[in-house]
C-alpha cells in the first residue's frame, strides 16, 4: 500500500495568516493527490483533485501544488470558517489511502 | 443534485454483524463508482473498498476481504455495506462516497452523512 505521510500532524495561525499543509508519497503517485476538509462532525468535502484542480464551488484562496512525491495544500488567507482537519489522499493505487490529518485552528 | 443519505447509528455486540446503508438520489447507483470510508473515534480516514462501475467490479482492502461485503438495491437506487464478525476495533463512522465520473482513478466527490457503528459488550 502507498503510505502517505502528512505535516504537521496540527497548525495553529492567525486570521489572514498564509498556511500551508504538505503529503509525501512513498512512491510515485504522478499528480494523482486530493485534498479535502473535515470540519467537527460533519463528512469530508472535497476541496482540491489531481493535486491542483479547484472543485467546483471551493473558495480560490484554497490551492495546491505537486513537485514529484511532495505536494503542498495552501490557504492563502485563513478564514475563520477554515477551521478544520485536513487530509491528502492518494488514488494512483488502489487501496486508496489517506493522509493522517492536520488539524487547523485559529490563533 | 445528488444526495447520499445513509441509514440511522447502530449499536452492536462483539461477534455480531451490521449492515448499512446508502440511499442515492439525483444520479443513478450503476452511473459512477461508489464508495466506502470508516473513521475511529478521533482518528483518520480508511478506504473499505468501493464498487467501479466500468468493470462492474468490487474492490476492498486486503484488511477488509471476507469481512465486508458491498450490495446494491436498483430498484431503491440504494448501496449496502455489510461487516460480519464485529469487533470494538470497528466501532467508527461509516460513511458511502460518489466517485467523480468521467475521471481516472477515485476522487470522492459526494458524501453520506456517515453512520456510527458501536461495539461494545
């Protein structure tokens, strides 16, 4: 299975404040990487596909960015409503696998 | 608008099995690949298996195989998962996922709302 690592394991920044999240692939995976967000008790939601693809209706200061195995999540502007946790996930193999999470919170 | 909604929490004992399930309304169950993820208490995400419907195969977790079956009602338009043999390991929330269509690979694009399973004694 592809394992994939993911930093830091929790952040905390300010409102408006630039964060960033990176997943590392034990292998090649190409650009096959999706981000998405958890906030408490509610399902996942898709935010990112294919490393650097906006899903449809996802806010344009979220982005992401691949250079080889190392992929990096991005906020350019952290929102209160950004509170979160969030996963990477691999889906170049199956099984699929996750990330083990970064947990947002606000300074 | 497609929808997922899944069937209510359940309480098990160790040994006991669980069936959940996922009613999908807005697309058709066999259009696109389906898909399941559990999550432990205070813990990550973990891929159960999911359905992809160009082979028309089922595909789980080396960890799940012969522990958990994946079903479809079509005339419900709704998708089972079934785990036998219940232990307090598998006590997490289960969720079902759409997978984008018209894409490679499994890109989760719409959720259930997640059912919590409890095995306990």
């Amino acid at each position: 299975d592809i394992q994939m690592t993911q930093s830091p394991s929790s952040l905390s920044a300010s409102v408006g404040d630039r964060v960033t999240i990176t997943c590392q692939a034990s292998q090649d995976i190409s650009n096959y990487l999706n981000w998405y967000q958890q906030k408490s008790g509610k399902a996942p939601k898709l935010l990112i596909y294919d490393a650097s693809n906006l899903e449809t209706g996802v806010p344009s200061r979220f982005s992401g960015s691949v250079s080889g195995t190392d992929f990096t999540f991005s906020i350019s502007s952290l929102q209160p409503e950004d509170i979160a946790t969030y996963y990477c996930q691999q889906h170049d193999n199956l099984p699929i696998t996750f990330g083990q999470g970064t947990r947002l919170e606000i300074k | 608008q497609v929808q997922l909604v899944q069937s209510g929490a359940e309480v098990k004992k160790p040994g006991a099995s669980v069936k959940v399930s996922c009613k999908v309304s807005g697309y058709t169950l066999t259009e696109f690949s389906r898909h399941w993820v559990r999550q432990a208490p205070e813990k990550g995400l973990e891929w159960l298996g999911g359905f992809d419907p160009e082979s028309r195969e089922t595909f789980y977790a080396q960890k799940f195989q012969g522990r958990v079956t994946m079903t479809e009602d079509k005339s419900t338009n709704t998708a089972y998962m079934e785990v036998i043999s219940l232990r307090a390991e598998d006590t997490a929330v289960y969720y079902c996922a759409t997978g984008k269509p018209m894409v490679r690979g499994v890109i989760l694009d719409y959720w259930g709302q997640g059912t919590l399973v409890t095995v306990s004694s």
